[in-house]
C-alpha cells in the first residue's frame, strides 16, 4: 500500500519527476516527461504496478522500515534519507541530474557507521503497470525493453531476478558509497552512457545553489519560500518553458472518491499565478520562457484559447480511465488526460493578461506578439465576456455566470487599457474604458447580495466561492469597501472547516453539488492562503499572520503540499506538489514581509 501524500519527497530533472516514500520506495515516476506513461505505478495501485525499493533489509513479512531523518541537501532538490538500524546507520541520496542527455534517477548508499545489510528491488511496469517489460543482460548492464521504451539499470552490486524483479542484496560499511541508476532512452537507440553518479551529485548540487541565488527574497519565510519557488522550478518543463500544475493523477481530493484528476499539463491560470511569483523573486528567465511557451501554444488562435495545453504546447488531451489500476487507496477511477481542456472558463483571459502585465511593468524585455496576443484576447472578450462559463473550478455541471469570471474579465481589460496608455500598444481605448465601466457595473449590480453583504459565487446565486477573495487582489474594489470586508467575512462564518481553513465552495456529499460531482473535498490551501492575504489587505495583519502560519504547520517534513487539507483525517489530499498551493505561499510571504510587522 502507498503511503501517506505527505510521506513522499519529490525529486525531478525538470523534464520528468519522481515520488520516493519515507521507507525509500520510488512509487511514481513518468519517463521521459511528466505526462509520459509511469513505469512506477505503485502510489495509484499496488507493488505489481511498479515501484523501486532501496533501504536497510528486512523480513518479507514485515513492512519496511520507514528512515529516521530526511532532508533536501541545502537549498536544492537533492534528497537525503538516514536510517538507523541494529547494526549501524545507513544514508541514501536520491536525485535526478538536470538533463544532458537520458533521464537518470540516481541513488547513492553510503555507510554512516556500523555495516547495514540493504536490499534493492526494483520492479519495472510499463503503462501505468500494465505491461511487464522484457529485462535481460546486454554487455554487461541490465535493460528493461517494451515497445519504445527502454530503461537501463546500472550499478556496483551483484543483482539477481526473481519473480519479476531485479534484486541487490549486499552490506555497507562506514564510508563505502554504491550507487545505482536507471536511466531511460527509446528502445530502438543505442544504449545511453553510461552513468557518473558522483560527478552528477556534484552537477546537480552546483544547479540549484547558483540558481537560488538569484532569489530576491530575504524576509522571514525565506525557507518555505525558497522551498516553494525549487519546487515550482521542478514543475517547469525546461525544454519549452510549459509549468504542469502537479507532477501527478489521480490523487484524490477526497479519500474514496471520485474526484481524481490528471494535472501534469499546463493551465493557463496556474501557469500565470506561478509566473508572477518568479517574476516578483528575481527570476526574468523562467518568466521569459513562458511568454514564448505562451505565445506558441496559443499561436494564432487566441478566439480558442483553451484553459490547459500540453507542456509542449499540446491541444488534444483526451481523458482516459485506467481501470486495471485500483487507484491511491481505493479512489477511482483513475484518469489520464484531461476532458476539462475545453471547458469555457472566462477567467483565463484576466490570468493570461495579468501576467502579461506584470512581466511588462518588471522590464522583461519586449516581445511584440505579446501585445498582439493581449489586443486580440480583449477583442474576443468584448463579444464574450457575459456569457455564462465553466469558471475558475472547473464545475461539470451547468454553465453560470460566476462572478470570479467576470472579475477576470475586467482584468483583462483594466491591464490592456494600461498597456495602452503606456504607448506600447494601440486599440480603441474610449471603448475598451467603456467596457470596463461595463463589466464592473454588472458585476456589482447582479453579484452582489445587499441584504447579506457579500458578492456570491455567481448571479442570482446565494452561495459563495472563495474565488471572491481575490476581488481585492486584483484591484476591481479597494480592500477597505465595505462589499469587500462584507464578503471576507461571509466566507470566513460559511466556507471556514473546524480547522479555519478555507473550502473553494459548498458540495453536497452523495447529491451533485454546483460542480456537477458527488462527495465533497478538503479545505483548498490557496484559498486558505487568499484569505490570509485579504485578511493583511484589511488590515487584521495578526490574524493573517497566525493563519498563514498555521498554514506552514501542513507543510511535510520537506516543505510540501498538496492541493488539499482534510480537516476530518487531517493529512494532506489531491495532487501533489500542488504549483497552486506554493504560489499563494510565496505571495502571501511577500504581503506580510512588505506589511514590515515581522522584521523582513
């Protein structure tokens, strides 16, 4: 069985990304890109799916035992676990070198003290662990071959086959260093090179020292903050700029449910969200490679823009169910793909813009299509915009007027008339200030409830959304009007969990709520990460202080977090690492550190 969300480290090449547990299990891991078929399937069924094993042996009727201590070496993705045994302590180092070449997963033992026998098993699935490959001997080096793919094991230690899996057995002693390796290369290739795991320890290290140097952070969360932005540096899928939202599907936002999704693509809106946080850190270049992913992804057909592309800019993501897989602890189905890529959400328009925005005002160097695109997206809103959509949720139920679309909308347009009153664009500013005016009305006049004094989720509707928070963020209304405090309030009394945590709406347990889907979900960390930053905006610093805080306190031993809290079994739920929990993290950091209230 898996573990826990919160047992798993990640480690990844930023291409690719792996999950290993606490007792040195690797349970997932894509090859060769994040949306790659898994060739260790294990986190979302059992260990016939797939899955590598490397720690002190033990009986094969008892579990595991899980390592003492782990760490990230410094401020890098470099995993550290230790642990201590009857007959002495044992280190694994486990990373992935940014690529030059194959994918690799390294891992390295080394003796601390005393001599601790260790076991490697390694059990190759392919597809998500329905294919069992092919492994044989060739020149000297384990392969594993299955249609176009093949993985090559390399290492130092004796290794035997048994029952479908490749085993190591062998001791440790104080300073003795074995590492193994797999890498990844087509099947019809030559075999990759062989590996250099000390010199790619080094390498490795090297990358993400000098690249969290450039970070211009140095307030009183610098830690979370700095583990936030090596985390969403590891989502970035280097070769085009594309940001996936996790590295993961079909972790469920509710244990047993059904609400299980596939996030290794790129949204529009997290994509955005995460950009503005490197850009306001010090970091023009990721910016930079995703205006050009941006640009060729959305390439001359800005009237159909969708809300996700494939991290190289893909269109079709069509959503499939692997029902040979049991799913993270009995949650199915699992899916791979997408079917939400076409959805009608209006909101992207505002996230896309505002980004485009910010990387202008911050001095990224001028791209001339980006301005086009921004003119061209304002045109298609202009005809749209009061439409009903799918919102920011992603609801598979009825369309509606959600209020938070509409808001984006306006942010479309309020940062396209910016960009031409700077100079550097031209378009029918008097009309385009007209629609703002317009949008803004009809959102204050058919949003708003005025016996209750809060906007709602959408017109005519009496719920509400955590999406509201962000009416002060993004500048629609000053945080002091009284709609606003109205509001921060009416879903702090109505979308608050036991634990002051923030739900992103009401769902109806067995009946399909507003999303179209039966059961119910944990509190959603961004939001509760809005509220924390609204809270800052109306001036109630200490309580948003005590719940960004209190929010940390759900970060794993490594810094992680899901996308998700459940309150009732209090552990982390939904994809993980979530990029759009670690975003609100580092700007909520920023807004309390810039409040001066801490010392930063």
């Amino acid at each position: 069985m898996a573990g826990r969300i919160e047992d798993y480290a990640l480690i990844g090449d930023m291409q690719t990304a792996a999950l290993v547990c606490r007792d040195g299990t690797v349970d997932w891991l894509c090859l060769p890109r994040f949306d790659s078929h898994a060739i260790f399937a294990g986190l979302l069924g059992t260990e016939e799916h797939g899955f590598w094993r490397l720690g002190p042996a033990h009986a094969s009727d008892a579990e595991p035992p899980t390592a003492a201590r782990r760490t990230y070496r410094g401020d890098s993705l470099v995993l550290e676990s230790e642990w201590d045994t009857p007959r002495g302590t044992v280190r694994v180092t486990d990373f992935m070198p940014p690529r030059d070449g194959a994918p690799q997963l390294i891992r390295i033992v080394e003796g601390v003290s005393g001599r601790v026998p260790m076991r490697s098993e390694l059990r190759m699935r392919f597809s998500y662990g329905r294919v069992v490959p092919w492994v044989h001997k060739h020149e000297g080096r384990t392969v594993a071959v299955a249609g176009p793919d093949s993985v090559w094991f390399d290492t130092e230690a004796e290794t035997y086959g048994e029952a479908l899996t490749t085993y190591a057995d062998f001791t440790v002693a104080p300073g003795e260093r074995i590492a193994f390796t797999i890498s990844w290369e087509p099947s019809h290739k030559e075999p990759p090179a062989l590996p250099e795991p000390e010199q790619s320890l080094t390498a490795t290290e090297d990358f993400w020292r000098d690249w969290v140097e450039h970070c211009t952070y140095h307030g009183p969360y610098r830690e979370a903050v700095v583990r936030s932005l090596i985390t969403l540096k590891a989502l970035t899928y280097a070769p085009t700029g594309g940001i996936v939202a996790a590295p993961t599907t079909s972790l469920p936002e509710e244990i047993g449910g059904v609400r299980n999704w596939d996030y290794r693509y790129t949204w529009l809106r997290d994509a955005a969200i995460t950009l503005s946080s490197l850009l306001r850190t010090g970091y023009r270049e990721e910016a930079r490679a995703w205006r050009e992913w941006l640009l060729r992804a959305v390439a001359g057909d800005p009237e159909n823009l969708q809300i996700m592309y494939g991290i190289a800019g893909e269109r079709e993501l069509g959503e499939a169910e692997l029902d040979w897989l049991p799913g993270y602890e009995n949650s199915t189905p699992v899916r791979v793909g997408n079917g939400a890529a076409h959805q009608l959400q209006l909101d992207v328009y505002g996230e896309v813009t505002e980004a485009l925005h910010l990387a202008h005002m911050t001095g990224l160097a001028r791209n001339d299509y980006a301005s086009v695109l921004q003119l061209k997206l304002i045109r298609y809103l202009e005809d749209h915009w009061n439409e009903p959509d799918e919102g920011i949720w992603e609801v598979r139920g009825p369309r509606r007027h959600f209020v938070h679309s509409k808001v984006m909308a306006w942010v479309a347009v309020d940062r396209t008339i910016k960009l031409i009153e700077s100079g550097d664009a031209d378009g029918p500013l008097d009309r385009w200030k007209q629609l703002r005016d317009d949008i803004h009305r009809d959102v204050c006049e058919r949003g708003y409830d005025k016996e209750r004094n809060t906007f709602t989720q959408s017109y005519g509707s009496r719920e509400l959304d955590a999406s509201l928070l962000l009416i002060p963020q993004m500048g629609f209304l000053p945080p002091d009007d009284k709609r606003v405090i109205g509001t921060i309030e009416a879903i702090q009394r109505e979308l608050s969990t036991s634990d002051g945590f923030i739900l992103r709406y009401p769902t109806d347990g067995d009946d399909e709520g507003v999303d179209g889907l039966p059961g119910d979900e944990g509190a959603f960390l961004a939001c509760s990460f809005w509220m924390a930053d609204d809270l800052a905006m109306i001036g109630r610093v200490d309580e948003a202080r005590k719940l960004f805080e209190k929010l940390l306190s759900l970060r794993n031993d490594l810094g992680l977090l899901a996308e998700e809290w459940d309150p009732r079994l209090k552990r982390q739920v939904g994809n993980f690492p979530q990029a759009f929990s670690h975003v609100p993290l580092i700007d909520t950091a920023l807004r309390l550190t810039a409040s001066g209230a801490y010392g930063g």
